[in-house]
DNA sequence: TACGTGACCATCG
DNA sequence: ACGATGGCCACGT
C-alpha cells in the first residue's frame, strides 16, 4: 500500500527546518517508494500560493538542480543563512538530517 | 499497451 | 574532484 506518496512527500518537506536542506533522494527514502523523480515531480506541480519550503530540496551533489525557480531558490537560501561554498554547492553541515 | 520525458542518482574514468 | 554516462521509473499521452 502506497497511499499519495505525495502526501508523504509534501509531510516531509514542511518537516525540514530552516537553514537546513535535503535532497532529492533523501526525501525518496524516506517515503514509501518514492523516486527522487517523482519528488520532483511533486515539486513541479505545486500550486503558486502553497507555504511549503520547495527550496530546500538540492540534488545529491548539493548543488541546485536546473529548473526555473533556481535563481530564486539560490537567494530564499542565502536568506536563511544557508552557506554556499565557492564553487556554488551547500556545505555538508547544512544538509538535513 | 508503448513510448517519451524529466527540479535525479550512482558509478566510472 | 568533476563531468560524462547509463540506469531507473512513475506519469502523461
């Protein structure tokens, strides 16, 4: 039984503190066998108005995925105080759990 | 049913 | 350490 692993998928990401971040995979494993595919998917499909903390999700090798909300992504993220490195990926130490 | 697609990931050179 | 490569698999059409 996998009711709405996008239940599940939305729980998880409204679990994720700020100043933290996860990935992708993470967030799949955590779920009743969701694919990092289908999370993004999730995320892609969420409607405009909704408060969930989409930008917290990165890709395995903590930089952002390519998509059109990355520009704003990068910036909600140095908001919170999320460090970047130089070379533009997260530092481990940011990474949820 | 079959096929293309993608906000990914692990592996390899 | 980093880019390229191939795999994976749920969804929509």
């Amino acid at each position: 039984m996998k009711p709405a692993l996008r239940e599940q998928i939305l729980t998880i990401l409204a679990a994720i503190p700020e100043g933290r971040v996860t990935t992708y995979g993470r967030i799949a494993a955590m779920t009743d066998g969701a694919t990092p595919r289908l999370v993004a998917r999730a995320l892609r499909e969420l409607p405009e108005g909704h408060a969930l903390p989409w930008f917290r999700v990165i890709t395995a090798s903590r930089r952002l995925a390519e998509h059109p909300g990355a520009p704003e992504q990068r910036q909600r993220l140095l908001a919170e105080g999320v460090p970047f490195d130089t070379r533009g990926r997260v530092t481990a130490e940011a990474l949820w759990p």
